[in-house]
C-alpha cells in the first residue's frame, strides 16, 4: 500500500460504528504511513487547515481525502484515495 503524505491531525469522524470496524480503519490508515498519536476521532473536525487528512468510515471501505479550501466554518476536500476494507465469511475483518 502506498503511503500518504500528510501535514497536522488526521480526522476520523466517529460515526458510532463498533470497536472492531474503527480499530480496523486505524490499522490500515497506519498501514498507509500515519502515525496513531495524529489520528483524532471526531464528531467534527474542529479548525481544520489546508493539507489536513480527513476520513470517512463506512462499513466496507474508507473515503480518503485532504482539506483543500476552507470558507467561514466549513471546508472542502478532495479525495485522495478509496481503501477497501475486506472481512471473511464470518463478517471479520481481515487484511
């Protein structure tokens, strides 16, 4: 997997999916180069700046994007890259 450049906190809005989905999505962003201590979960990321990574969990994949343009209280991002999450017969994920 190749791995991302990336500047300040990664955000990874917490969407109230189960423990086992989100330590899943920490794993494979570190698996793309981003440390665990500049990951931050979030409701909302607060005061994002240009070049911040934002990430959108879903159940069988992760939305990869960066901050681009911030206007008033919003931002926009583009997206950077789409990581599939994968599970077994069992609905485990795996690598």
């Amino acid at each position: 997997m190749e791995k991302k450049e990336y500047t300040g906190t990664v955000y990874g809005p917490d969407q109230q999916y189960p423990e086992t989905i989100m330590n899943h999505s920490i794993k494979k962003l570190r698996d793309l180069g981003i440390k665990k201590e500049d990951i931050t979960i979030t409701d909302s990321p607060e005061s994002p700046q240009i070049g911040n990574i934002v990430v959108e969990v879903f159940p069988y994949h992760l939305d990869i994007a960066r901050v681009r343009t911030i206007r008033n209280d919003s931002f926009i991002s583009g997206s950077i890259t789409t990581v599939e999450l994968k599970t077994d017969s069992d609905g485990k994920y795996i690598d």
